[in-house]
DNA sequence: CAAGTAGTTTAGAACGATTTTAAAGTAAAA
DNA sequence: TTTTACTTTAAAATCGTTCTAAACTACTTG
C-alpha cells in the first residue's frame, strides 16, 4: 500500500504537504523526533513547509494512529513512528530515547483498573544513566 | 524531622519561601500538581509568591529529590511529592493521574540494559479511558 | 469537465509555560 | 559585624505551540 492510500485509509486527504511527510515518517523505519527535527528532514529533502502545517500534520497523523506521541517531561513535543504497543529506554541527561520491543518485557501482576475505566494501553519506561 | 531539617539535609537553605512550600508540599500527603496549582495553594494559605520563585523552587526540590517531575506529554510540568518508586495510571482524556504502589506490579522479564548504561528507575504507566 | 464547498496551507500574530535579567534582599560564613 | 554567596522578584525575554484569516486545493455534485 503507498502512502497515499494509507492516508486515504485513515480519512485524510493527500495533501503535497502530508505526503512530503508520509513519505518521510512512513518509510517503516522506527524513529523518534521533534516538530523541529522533521522540519529539517524536510528541508534536506529539498522540500520546505510552514511549521503551522507540520504541526497540524503531526497532530492529524496522531489521532489518525499513524504515529504516536511519547510521554515525556521534556518541553519539546516527542512523536514516534513505531506505532506498536513497546517501551523505552531513556536516558534522562541527554534525554535519548530507545525503543525495547513489546516481546521483551513481561508484566507479571498488574494492578485491578479503577472502576468504570478500560484499560488502555501500558507503557515501560526504563530510566538510564551513563555507567560513570 | 521538621521542614527546616529536611531542606538543610539536601543542601538547601530554608528561606521563607522555601518554607512555605515545604510546609505545602512535605506533609507526607501524595500529590500530583503543577506550578499554577501550588501558586493557588500558596495564595489560600495566606502568602503569595513570585511564579519564578515557585519555578526554582520546585526545580531545586526535584533536583534534591524532595519531589519527582511526571514525564508526561501535556505541556505543563506535572509534580509529584510522591518520590517512592511507583507507578501511574493516566486518564489521557483528563490528564488525571493515579498512584500504584510499586508492589501492585510485578515485571516478571526485562530487556538487559544497554552496554555501559545503570537501571535508573522503571515506570509503569496504564493509560485507562472512560467506559462508554 | 465546471462550478461549488469543504478542507488545507501559510505567514505572522498571539498565547501560555518557563527562563532570564538584573537589582534588591537575606542567610550563612568569616 | 562585615562580607560573601545565594535567593527572590517583577518584568522582559524566550520558546514551543496554536490561532487567525486569507489564499489555495482536493473532492463532490451537476
Ligand atoms: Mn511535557
Ligand atoms: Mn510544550
Ligand atoms: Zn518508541
Ligand atoms: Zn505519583
């Protein structure tokens, strides 16, 4: 499926400017990266683009479920191409983030849902530091 | 051990301002609250307080470890004074956030840590949404 | 295809959270 | 007590993000 039937699939309309992105963020490689940083990757490509639009686009792709946004204290927004349900690794002086498959983690006990919720997903966040 | 003690302790010393929200936040009740919710704590307890004060004051006290930042996508900073290891679920509708007890969850398997890297902390968050 | 219309992009302004500045104030050290 | 380093503050600045409103473009309908 090319990247514009995948925006097609998930009800948007294939803009120049949400293809320049998809044909960035969805090439299936997992990456992790900023409003800023796509920005670049855009002007590498020799393309350019309002960062009104990379934002709006950014937060489209994420309610459509293309990408995700992680959870971070960071004050700049952090998006996620790997969309399946896994972990991170962080490490918070340099705030480098690495994926850890949901294969490699198992949650024994976890604790009963409050009362009138669902369940919605669990995410692991391994904290790290440099060996000194 | 009072107020005065805890934050010569970690190195701090024990301003009026510092007091008043040692006073607010160390009274060994958890919490999770941002720099705008402590300012109206400290305003209803009578005082007031420049938003830089509140701001270095909180980074100082997470730093010293006398509370924790919640890594979390909203774009406010969210604190806890909660600094055991522990875990949270997160409504992403409201941005609610609960406590679990680090021995509500088991991690039965965990991916080895990356070369020259320590294990600096696991966080567990459950995202829940309403039951429709 | 030819309108029509609903959704999209954009530059720039606005916004909200946080940090910086620099001057005045205070706690601890000498 | 004097000195020194640290702290507080109001206000300005900064930074990430969202809003505005006008121009543009994709899709729909005839
Ligand atoms: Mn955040
Ligand atoms: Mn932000
Ligand atoms: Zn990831
Ligand atoms: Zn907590």
């Amino acid at each position: 499926m090319d990247n514009k039937e995948k925006l097609r699939k998930v009800g948007l309309r294939p803009t120049k400017q949400r293809m320049i992105i998809a044909d960035i963020l969805l090439d299936g490689i997992n990456r992790h990266f900023t409003a800023e940083n796509l920005q670049n990757e855009i002007n590498s490509s020799g393309n350019s683009m309002s960062i009104a639009t990379i934002y709006n686009c950014l937060k489209k792709f994420r309610n459509c479920g293309l990408i995700k946004q992680v959870e971070s204290s960071k004050d700049t927004a952090i998006f996620d191409t790997n969309i399946n349900q896994h972990h991170h690794f962080l490490d918070e002086e340099t705030g480098e983030l690495i994926d850890i498959e949901n294969d490699e983690v198992n949650l024994h006990k976890l604790p009963k849902i409050p009362q009138g919720y669902l369940n919605n997903g669990v995410e692991v966040l391994i904290k790290i530091k440099k060996q000194i």
